[in-house]
C-alpha cells in the first residue's frame, strides 16, 4: 500500500482513536492492544551534553521541531517545552504491529475541540536529513519512536524509516543513520564522530528532573 495511502487510511482508525482518548482529559477506555498505555504527561526531551529540549518552532501543524535552551529550572519548564508521550497501537504498511514504540503530542495542543498535535517525518519521508515537524497525531509508524537502549541517554529511532533523531548544528532536528567508523579512521575522525553521535542521543523524563534553564 502506498505511503500517502496507508496515512490516509491510518488516520481515519488511529488519529480517530487518538482524539477521543486525549481529548477526553487523558481518561481513555479499555486498551484495545496489549500495546496500549495510558498517555504519561509534562515529558521534557533533551539533547545529550546540553541545557536544551526539543520543541517546535511553532504551535501549528507545519512546525520544525528544534533544539533550543530550557526556560526555568527544572519544575518551571514551561508547557511550551513538554510533550505528552503517547503509546498508540500503531500498525506499519504490511499490517504488523509496531512494538515498544511512542508518540510525542505537543502538550498545549492537547485542547478539548482540537486535534493533537505530533512530532512526525516531514512528508514520510525515509530519507536521511528529512526534518521533523508537528502533524495532527494519527498514530502512524512516522510519528512513532522506539528507544534503542535502557540507558538514560538513548537513541531514537523513527518507526517508519528506522533513522535516528538527531540534531543539526544549527539546532533544527531530522533523521539520519548512524555515524559510523570509516576504514583506517584516524584519531581527528573518531572524535568527529563521537561528536556526532552524541547529537543523537536524548533523554525523555519528567520536567521535574534535568538540567535546568536560566
């Protein structure tokens, strides 16, 4: 089934679905799916080594996700900053189940009347460097993200492309593959890519906890 086909038809089950549960003050019925959990609230996302968090530039479909300083200590994180993770059932282009994935609802966007607003892939894309942005949620496989590790720094990797989350040095936030070692890597080389592969790692947690702002 074609990409812009399966959206299409995904939106009308999941981001129906979606809606109602959110939209209801976080109170959803019965889980449809082993899979499916209550929506946990005030997540803040922060790059690796800084005092930053992801958020879009924007309150509208169509926003950029970027990096950008953390507003208030900790507990003062603003709604402006946080998400709400969200753990839909989500079903990829073969009919399978998507397992161990979430969503990311831009919190001020969780407004009765309204439909939420979710970190997506830029057109679906499943290309390196395609930009992340704000989509009403439909519960498809480019607004879900799985962590690759327990640590507390991860990566995370898009369900629908299987690229990484990874921030550009001017603070906009795409995918990308792994940065990978090359053939007779020299020293200058390998700290080049250690640097490049801490912009792919994030933390997700409370707003009460991390690097506080100014």
């Amino acid at each position: 089934m074609p990409t812009k086909t399966f959206r299409r038809t995904a939106s009308l089950i999941g981001g129906a679905a979606l809606a109602t549960g959110l939209l209801a003050g976080f109170t959803a019925g019965p889980a449809a799916a082993e899979d499916v959990r209550p929506p946990v609230k005030s997540q803040v996302i922060e790059p690796a080594g800084t005092a930053n968090v992801l958020v879009p530039n924007g309150a509208n479909a169509g926003a950029r996700i970027v990096s950008k300083p953390r507003i208030g200590k900790a507990a003062q994180t603003p709604d402006s900053q946080v998400w709400t993770k969200l753990f839909p059932k989500v079903i990829d282009a073969n009919g399978k189940v998507v397992r161990n994935t979430t969503s990311y609802a831009f919190q001020p966007s969780l407004q009765p009347g309204s439909r939420p607003l979710c970190i997506d892939v830029v057109g679906d894309s499943q290309q390196a460097g395609a930009a992340l942005e704000l989509r009403p949620c439909d519960g498809t496989p480019s607004q879900a993200f799985v962590f690759l590790t327990n640590d507390a720094q991860t990566f995370v990797q898009n369900a629908g492309s299987g690229l990484q989350m990874t921030v550009e040095a001017n603070g906009t936030v795409v995918q990308r593959g792994f940065f990978k070692r090359v053939p007779n890597e020299s020293r200058e080389q390998t700290r080049e890519r250690n640097r490049l592969t801490n912009t792919q790692l994030f933390r997700v947690g409370p707003r009460e906890v991390g690097v506080g702002g100014a």
